[in-house]
C-alpha cells in the first residue's frame, strides 16, 4: 500500500474515533486520559518494575536488566521521534483530550514503553504470580496503546511502531540474560 493511501486511511480511522470519542460519557474520556496519563514517560512500568525488585530478590538482576531495556527502548524511541519529526494528529472534534509533551508523534513513546515492559517484564511476572497475571501486563500495554489514538495524539502507525520497537527492545535489548 503506497505511504498516501495509509496516511488517508489513518485519517479516516481517526475521524471514526473521534467520532466514538465524542459520542461517549464524559466520564468514560476522563478515565481513559486518566488511565493513558499512567503511562507518561513510562510511570506505570518503572512502578511496576520498583515492586518486582522489592518482592522478587531473586531475580532482582533481571529486573534491573528489564528495566534497562525499557529505558534503551523509551531512549531509542525519542531519537526516532527527533529524527522523524512526525506531528501529532488534528482531531476533527477539536483539542484532544490530553497534553502531550511534545507535538512529535512517530514513534509513540507509551506504545514503545509499554510494549518494552510487557517484554521484558511478563517472564518475570508470569514467573511469580502466573500466566494470567502475565497476560494482563501485555493487556494493559494494548490498553495504554490504544488509548493513544483514541484521545487523539496519535497516528494507529505511530502506536504500531512503538509496540514494534518497544517489543523488539524490550525482548532483544542491551541487557539480556
């Protein structure tokens, strides 16, 4: 698919959400931008990551090694971010519904973040409370992603991208068992 047919498509998925988004409760959009706030600069993961290295002494050098991942892979998104210098979409129905700290959108810095935790994190969660609690760290990640595009501040490719990277970072980063 050539790169004009995506970007059109992107803007009519964004429309569509927007739409979603303006249709819905209020409250439902504040919980939402509550939720996707957790994930600036990567908070909800290096929270997580601060009681897994309180609980789990064992594997307190993975954590740290995980950890590091996350950080290479929120660091190494940033310089694509500088380098790429996609701006953030418009949204049809006005401001969106949270401040960002830049008007740089490609990659998405929560999608690269939460997609390097879900990694690097999910063997030492699964490891010690099982594969349910596991697969929730990767569900909240999809949610933290997701929620980008619904507020309007990111393109579904920048949140794809980052979930790529993060994922790619996170598994096969710099601080590997």
């Amino acid at each position: 698919m050539p790169i004009a047919q995506l970007l059109r498509a992107e803007e009519r998925l964004l429309d569509r959400v927007a739409q979603v988004r303006g249709a819905a409760d209020p409250a439902t959009n504040r919980a939402i931008a509550r939720f996707s706030s957790a994930g600036e600069y990567g908070r909800i993961w290096f929270a997580l990551a601060g009681v897994g290295l309180l609980v789990d002494r064992r594997h307190r050098k993975d954590w740290w090694r995980a950890v590091g991942n996350v950080l290479s892979a929120y660091g190494l998104g940033l310089v694509l971010k500088n380098m790429v210098r996609r701006q953030r979409p418009i949204a049809a129905d006005g401001p969106a519904l949270v401040s960002t700290p830049t008007q740089l959108s490609f990659p998405s810095s929560h999608a690269t973040t939460s997609f390097a935790a879900a990694a690097a994190f999910r063997p030492l969660v699964g490891g010690q409370l099982g594969a349910g609690a596991s697969s929730a760290v990767t569900a909240v990640a999809a949610g933290m992603t997701a929620s980008r595009v619904y507020l309007g501040v990111h393109y579904p490719s920048d949140v794809v991208a980052g979930a790529v990277l993060g994922t790619v970072v996170g598994r096969r980063g710099p601080f590997r068992r």
